[in-house]
C-alpha cells in the first residue's frame, strides 16, 4: 500500500455515511485524489462509500484504480497472519 497521507481515509466499523462524508470533505479541501483504504471485512464497506461518493455526492469524481493485495498483520507477540486488503483511488476532475 502507499504511504499514508491527508488524502486518505481508512474505513473501519464506523456507519458508511461517516467515510463518505470524510471522502466529500477531502474534496471539498481541494484535493483532487484520494485514496479510500480498508482491510478484512471492512472492504465491501470501502466498496460502499467509494460508490456512495461518486453516485450521489460527486458525479465528477472517477475511479482512477482499484488495488488489492494482502498484508501480514501482528496477531501476537511471535504469530502473524494474512489479511486482505483495498485500495480505490478517486480522482476528481482538473480544475479549469
């Protein structure tokens, strides 16, 4: 995954209209990408609010690219497992 910066926004366990919200916000500050990212079950919700966003908040907004990958994650001090995780990059239209 890349670096993590101001224009991304994680999705978790919170409602979906909480990350689209994030998501219309990050493009209403002038950014014209953002990266929405999720892990494990949180991914069909990453799927929602990117959809959600682009559907009904911002129809000028376009997918620009969907990653998937997996990531090794700490379970325990010496156990490690494997997670599933998405990247979807939004990307709004160039200024005039």
């Amino acid at each position: 995954m890349a670096s993590s910066s101001d224009n991304t926004v994680f999705i978790g366990k919170k409602p979906t209209m909480n990350y689209v919200l994030a998501v219309v916000t990050q493009f209403n500050n002038g950014n014209r990408r953002v990266n929405v990212k999720a892990r494990g079950r949180a991914i069909s919700r990453a799927v929602d609010v990117a959809l959600i966003a682009q559907r009904r908040f911002l129809p000028q907004v376009e997918i620009g690219g969907i990653e998937v990958m997996t990531e090794e994650v700490a379970v325990d001090d010496d156990e490690r497992t494997n997670v599933s995780s998405i990247e979807i990059v939004l990307i709004g239209p160039d200024e005039p």
